[in-house]
C-alpha cells in the first residue's frame, strides 16, 4: 500500500477573500484578493512558485475553461498552471495536485488556488449544467437541495426518526454554525438565527428550508506549499502540515442498485477511511480538534458526521442536539460558520476550509480561536450523495 | 378467418379540469358561458402530447401480449406534435414494436381515427395490426370549444384469428366538403361554423344516411344495433341521429362528453373501446364518425374481454385528479407565458446522434441485464454497475416493471412547468436503480415506498428548435 503524502508537504502561505455578494469584483479581483494575502504570508517572491493548480467549477459565469484565466489574473509568467474541475470537491482538487508535485519532488513550491463567482447568474442557487449529451436525455435535473433532501427521507426511514425529529435536529445543524459565522469578519452571513426562524422557513426542498441550505457566494482561497525542508530553511518554525488528501468517486452503485439505503454517503465513508488510514488516526472523534464538512444543506453535514465516525450511525442527530459539534462541544465543527455562513463558491470552498484549519492551528483566529488544535479535516462533496465526489484532506501540526 | 378486434387499450390524462372553473374565468366578459360550466373535461399536464397519450394507450392494448407479430403500426390525429418526424415512428419505438413493421401516420380530419381502424380491418396485412387514435385539442381561450374540447387516446389491435373479441362487418362513407369546423395549416385553433347548421344540415342528413347504406349492404336492421355511437358534431348530435335511425336511446353508448370532452380523432375509437368493455356475444356495434362526410363501421362481439389488468376506458376514467386552476390549465396547454425566471433559460438542445445511439435506452426505456452478475440497470453502460463486467449486458425492458420510490423530494427550486418537482429514486423490483422525476403526484404526495407505474412523458421542451426531449417519468399508483 503507498506511504501516502503524510507530513511530505508543507502549508507556508494561505489566504482568503471575503465571501459573499462580491458585486464589486470579479473572479480576477477575488483571485488576486486571496493570492496577496496567501503571498504575504508565505513572505515569498512571487517568482518562487514554480506551479501553480487552479480549481474553478461552472466555466460559462466563472472566467472560462483552461488555465489562461488564472496565469492572467495573477500574471504568472511561464510557469505550468493547470485547470482542475472536479465539481464541489475543486477546490481541494486543486491543493492536491500542487501537494503531489511537491510530494514527488516535481517542484519546489506550487500554488493551489480557487475561485468562483456565482453571483453572476442573476438568481440565487447553483445553475443548472448539462451532465452531457446522454444523461441530459434521460436524467432529470433536481436541484442541488432536492438531492440531497432525499438523505433525509433515507434517513428518517432506516433510523426511524420521526419527521419533526429530524427537522429540529437539521435546524440545530445550521444555528450551531450560524453562531459561529457572526464571529467571523470573512463569512457571508454574519447574523445569528433562531431555531424558531429556522424552523418556519419558507421550504425549498422537502424537509430543508431556506436556512437549511447554505448561502450563495463569490469567493477565492489560496495556499502555497513546499516541503517541509524548504520550509524550515525559509525560516519557517510549527510548520503545518498535510496529513492526507484523499478523493472518492462514484460508480454509480448508490445510484444504479439497491445497494444503498439512502442514509449515508458512500464517497465520504470510502475517502474518510483512507485518508485516517494516511494520516494515522486510528480514533477520529477523539484525535481531530475541528472538523470543516460540506454543509450544502443542513441534513448532508447530519449525516456527514456518520459517514466521517464521529457519531455512530443513527446517533448524529442526536449529538447535534446534546451540542457535540458547536463550538464548546467535544469536536467543533463549521468553527468559522461553514458553508452555511461562507456561501459555497465552488471552486474556493475546499481550500477556504483548509484556511480554517491554518489560521486556528497558527492560534490566529480571534474570537473563534480554540485551544491547542492539532489535526484538522475538511470534507467536500460534489455532485448528489447518490452520485457524487468526495474529497477529504486533512491538515495540522508537523510530528502530530 | 375473420378479422376484428384482438385486443384494446385506452388513456385519458389523469386531470380533470372543471368547466365551471373555466366559465368563472371568462364570467367578467362572457357570462353566457356558464350554461356550458357543467361537469369536467381531460387536461394534459405540460408534459403529455399525442406521442406520449399514444404510447400509453398503446401498452395498455399490448400487456402481456407478444410485440413480434405486429406487422403495422398506423397513428391517428390531427394534433400530433411533429409535421415532418413520423409521429408513428417515435410512440412505436417506445412500444418496442418490429422496426420491420409498417408505420404510418394518419391525419388530416378527426375521421383519421375510424379511417384507421377501417383500412386496417380492410388491409391485406398478414400480422397483426395497432391502430391508435390520439388527440390533444387545442381551443381558443373562452370559445365553446374551450369546453367541449378534451383529450385522450385510444388503441386496437387488429388481426385476424377465431377467437376475436369483436369481428369486424363492415364500414362505409361519405366524403363531402361540409366544413363543421377547419384548422388550416400552421395555426393553433380551429375555426368552428354555427351549430344549428352543423346538426340540421350536416349531422341530421349525411350520417343517417351513411349507416343505414352500411346496415342494408350488412342485411342487418338497425333494430339488433345493440350499442351505437358518434364522434363529432354538437352534444346530442347521436341521440338525434339514434332517432331518426330506429336506435333505441338506451342503444346509445354515453358521449363521454360530461367527463371527458370531445377528443377528437380518439372519440371513436374510445366509443367503440367503451361498447367493447360493455358488449355481451352476438351484439352489434356500430360507431360513427362526422367529419367531411362521415365514416362508419359495425363490429359483432365476441367473446367478451376476461378479467386482465388491462386499464381500458373505464380504469381510465376512474383514474382522476380534480382541476380547478384555470391559470393552470392555459399554462400548461401554452396560452400563457408565465414568469419561469432565470433557470428556465438553459439550453435544451438534444445532440440527435446521441439520441440516436441511445434510442432504445431512452424511448424504449430498455436497460441492461448483466450476463455475469445478473444485475438489471440503467442506463446500459459499457461496463455494468454492479460487477463491472464489460460488454456483457443484453437488453432489458424496464416500463411495465413493478417499481417504488426508495427517496424522494418535493422540489420548489427547481424550474418545472408544474411545481414542485418531484423528484426520487425509483427502485424497481427487479434490482434496477433510477433517478427519475416522478409526475401526477396528486393530494396524497410520495413517500419511501409509494407503488409506481412508468409512463412516457416530455423530458424537457426546447424552446429554441422545438424537439421536444421524451423520457420516462414514475407516476404514483393510486
């Protein structure tokens, strides 16, 4: 079985545009936004950076296909710069590919960055994209919520957990990270909301709400990594490190066969495992200080914190209510406000995750700050959790 | 050997829409038009067209019945959705007909439906023969036709055999340039002449006299007509008619007028469709049709149908949901152009190689059955889903296999010509998995578990070219 990548690279320079409504600017703004600060932080030349991997998602209301958009924006002059598109999960993508060349000695540092700029459709939601010229035939287009509000009906029924059950603890799911997200200057929406107003919210897609699903934002987030070596000899000390970064795709099992039961994600299950696996946790609710999950909707964080080990299956909502997850409890997830309070521009969320993660593993994150963090992991899921992709990576303190 | 009728299915929409909602609408400009507010009419949802209204009488005439021996297909409207596209070659690829058999589309008058059905008792043809009369009608806002208009489709198997549910005697007509009503080309509404001169001028002279000419060449007195009915003209146009031919009124075949509407080239098909579900063996049935002279043909029955799980006109009818919406009702028949917003924009081209390649995969809706690990599924990759044996599928038929929904939603997001779009997993018995789009909901919603049917609908309409996309949708069974 490979090594894997574990304390192979290095997080010298992270940075993260202010989410939200970005009327003022476009991805070349907000590209340039996160890479000054990642930049800053790094105290690197720009010419240091010898490849950079650039992750966007919906190409016609983004900047376009290829590479090209991003080497503009930041005037990156002759370095290999490649486009990586991997739905919800780009973001991530793009740190593994600039983590694998350094891992394999490709390069020396490498630029992992991501951008999207939903806010140029002129609605609110994701828009809906051709899925190619078969499936457009025959698959029908649900939206982004109707997807994943089918894990609530798949829940409910293997757990049986009764409708209003379940709605409260989704509700608790987003006001834990609404709590969260008034702490944090960079988040979209920074107002924290009542169970009540949770709870009473027009319905989108049966059982979630309007506050069950995450806000619509434009935003860029950035990271430069190099070895470990490299790092200490830039003068770097408490370096962070990359622990694991792992991927799982769908066959089309889940989708195709009677093989899942509609309560879990498959993808998260596959690429949790091994990414503990790579990192070496053996007990993931007790080893890992924070956890940032894909909280599309309310219910898929729910279920994320089975398909990850920290709860025990058919136990989540009920560890959402005990507060297990907030802040004070005994795993905080969404510290920051999550993709409920960020907004989900696509190919950002990944690395704007991992932000999280640097900035409370360095002690620097203010008023969210927690104590003594040690291993931080951040999970995205694209696509629909019966067919979709999931990509964990998981970062902290160099030796932990 | 005789020939006549094997075998018939029936489909009307499953919304019903109230004619006294219709008569409120316009009761502002046209108050006299609550007179005609009286009972309901079939109104297709936004997604169902001659095609797919076809398609489902058409299954409901072949369950259970072998496909191989049907030797023509002919399609009977005056609505059908494509003016240069066999109608007949879509709906009989979705009903997994031979593509040797011979496919015609029958058109031009609501005397297509009978016309249909005569040339296939007349033909030379050796197998077996469908005929399916389909139409949606499209009537002006606030005409009468607005009312009187429905829509729904009717299927016959034709062919020869001792065991015929009805035998086929005869037919016989007229073709004269008495314009009730026209709809020239390109145009979306019929223009209709007055009533009076329709009935007393048209009706009340030409059909009697087509019928009796048929009953003198059969020898057979319209005494023994034991069931009569006609397609076409004003309401009450057959009891006139009955009169004037010696046909006693409780002869007279209900008009479906009251729960249906005039469906135009199906009329006659689902009055003759309704004499066969009522016939006892030995009576003689005789339907006709008034349009530009009149067609007309008698049928003896036969032994009469057995219990089946055939739906027929009368499941059909049974099968309702209760309309009021007016705004609904031009919506989905395109009156109005209604505010979808921004995500009604996309694009909905259809690449035609694809669609050509995949043809029986998505008309059809044929999966695959893996030959290693016996796993059904859908759509027909290269590799199978379940053991990822490659090339190693054979075709698998999966519309009139029992499924139910394993998850749903109730989706108000998405853009649907008729929200909320619901949307699920549909697991079918035999292992097969789907994300489908799940139609006709009605009160009683879905859950884990619902029973469902598949039925083919409009996928997506493109709005830009007009090939409308079909697919198959999961619709609740009630």
């Amino acid at each position: 079985m490979a090594r894997g990548i574990k304390d192979k690279v290095a997080i010298i320079g992270m940075g993260c545009s202010k989410f939200g409504e970005r009327w003022d600017c476009g991805s070349e703004q907000l590209l340039t936004e996160a890479f000054t600060e990642a930049l800053a932080d790094s105290g690197l030349e720009k010419k240091r950076i010898e490849a950079a991997w650039f992750g966007s998602c919906l190409d016609r209301i983004n900047v376009g296909n290829s590479a090209i958009p991003l080497s503009t924006a930041l005037r990156l002059e002759g370095i290999p710069v490649s486009r990586v598109e991997n739905m919800c999960a780009t973001g991530t993508e793009a740190l593994r590919g600039a983590a694998y060349a350094v891992a394999a000695g490709a390069v020396d540092i490498a630029l992992a960055i991501g951008v999207e700029k939903l806010k140029d459709t002129g609605y609110g939601g994701l828009p809906a994209a051709t899925k190619g010229t078969l499936n457009d035939l025959w698959m029908p287009y649900g939206s982004a919520p109707a997807g994943f509000a089918q894990l609530a009906a798949g829940y409910r029924a293997k757990y049986n957990v009764s409708k209003e059950d379940l709605k409260k603890a989704i509700a608790r799911v987003s006001w834990k990270s609404h709590q969260n997200g008034a702490k944090n200057e960079k988040a979209h929406l920074r107002k924290a909301v009542s169970m009540e107003t949770i709870m009473n919210a027009p319905m989108i897609a049966e059982p979630l709400g309007v506050f069950d699903c995450c806000g619509v934002s434009d935003g860029a987030a950035c990271a430069i990594v190099t070895t470990p070596e490299i790092a200490r000899s830039l003068g770097k000390k408490d370096l962070i490190t990359i622990k694991a970064i792992q991927l799982s795709a769908s066959a089309g099992r889940e989708q195709g066969t009677n093989q899942w039961d509609g309560s879990y994600v498959q993808n998260t299950r596959t690429a949790a495992r091994a990414a503990y696996r790579e990192a070496g946790i053996k007990h993931p609710r007790e080893e890992l200080s924070a956890i940032e999950v894909h909280d599309c909707f309310s219910i898929t964080e729910l279920v994320t914190m089975e398909d990850l080990g920290v709860s025990d299956d058919g136990r989540a909502w009920k560890d959402v209510m005990d507060g297990v997850f907030d802040a004070d409890g005994e795993l905080p997830c969404q510290i920051d406000g999550g993709l409920k309070c960020f907004g989900h521009p696509i190919g950002a969320s990944g690395l704007r995750m991992v932000y999280e993660h640097y900035l409370q593993l360095q002690g620097r994150a203010g008023q969210r700050q927690l104590k003594d963090p040690q291993l931080g992991l951040s999970h995205n899921l694209g696509g629909v959790p019966y067919n979709g992709v999931c990509a964990i990576s998981i970062v902290g303190l160099e030796g932990r | 050997m005789q020939i006549g009728i094997k075998s018939f299915g029936a489909y009307l929409p499953a919304r019903r829409m109230s004619r006294a909602a219709i008569a409120d609408a316009h009761a502002w400009a046209f108050p006299s038009l609550k007179s005609l507010g009286k009972g309901e009419k079939t109104l297709c949802g936004w997604d169902e067209d001659v095609i797919t209204m076809a398609v489902e009488a058409g299954r409901d005439c072949l369950r259970g019945m072998e496909r191989s021996t049907i030797s023509a297909f002919d399609l009977a409207s005056t609505t059908a959705p494509f003016a240069d596209l066999q109608n007949a070659v879509l709906a009989g690829y979705a009903l997994r007909l031979p593509a040797g058999a011979k496919y015609t589309d029958f058109g031009g008058s609501t005397r297509a439906g009978l016309s249909a059905l005569v040339r296939a008792c007349d033909g030379g043809d050796r197998g077996d023969r469908l005929v399916v009369a389909a139409d949606k009608r499209n009537a002006k806002p606030a005409s009468i036709q607005e009312f009187l208009y429905g829509a729904g489709a009717g299927a016959l198997l034709v062919g020869e055999g001792s065991n015929l549910l009805a035998v086929f005697l005869g037919s016989d007509g007229i073709s004269v340039p008495f314009i009730d009503h026209f709809r020239s080309a390109g145009e979306k509404f019929d223009y209709s002449w007055e009533e009076r001169w329709v009935r007393d001028e048209g009706i009340a002279k030409i059909v009697p006299k087509t019928v009796t000419a048929l009953l003198t060449r059969l020898g057979i007195g319209s005494e023994r007509v034991r069931h009569f009915g006609l397609a076409g003209g004003p309401v009450g146009s057959d009891k006139l008619v009955a009169k004037g031919l010696s046909i006693a009124p409780e002869h007279i075949l209900p008009d479906l007028q009251g729960q249906v509407g005039d469906t135009g080239a199906a009329q006659p098909t689902l009055l003759l469709i309704e004499a066969l579900e009522r016939a006892s063996a030995g009576d003689v049935i005789v339907i006709a049709s008034f349009s530009q002279g009149c067609e007309v043909v008698a049928f003896e029955m036969g032994e009469p149908p057995g219990a089946s799980s055939r739906r027929g006109l009368a499941g059909s009818l049974a099968n309702r949901i209760a309309e009021t919406s007016y705004l609904k009702m031009l919506s989905f028949e395109g009156h109005i152009d209604l505010d979808w917003g921004m995500r009604a924009e996309n694009d909905q081209k259809t690449a035609l190689t694809q669609f050509y390649r995949s043809a029986d995969q998505i008309l059809g809706f044929v999966g695959g059955r893996c030959g290693k690990c016996e796993a059904v599924q859908f759509p027909r990759m290269p590799a199978c889903v379940n053991c990822g044996a490659v090339d190693a599928q054979s075709p698998y038929p999966l519309a009139d296999e029992p499924a139910k929904v394993a998850t749903s939603t109730a989706d108000w997001l998405q853009y649907s010509l008729s929200p909320p779009f619901y949307v699920g997993l549909v697991q079918f018995d035999v292992g097969a998995r789907i994300l489908m789009e799940i139609v006709d909901v009605g009160p009683g919603g879905v859950d884990v578990g619902t029973p469902l049917a598949m039925c083919l609908r409009i996928k997506e309409r493109d709005r830009l070219r007009h090939f409308d996309r079909y697919f198959w949708k999961a619709v609740p069974i009630r």
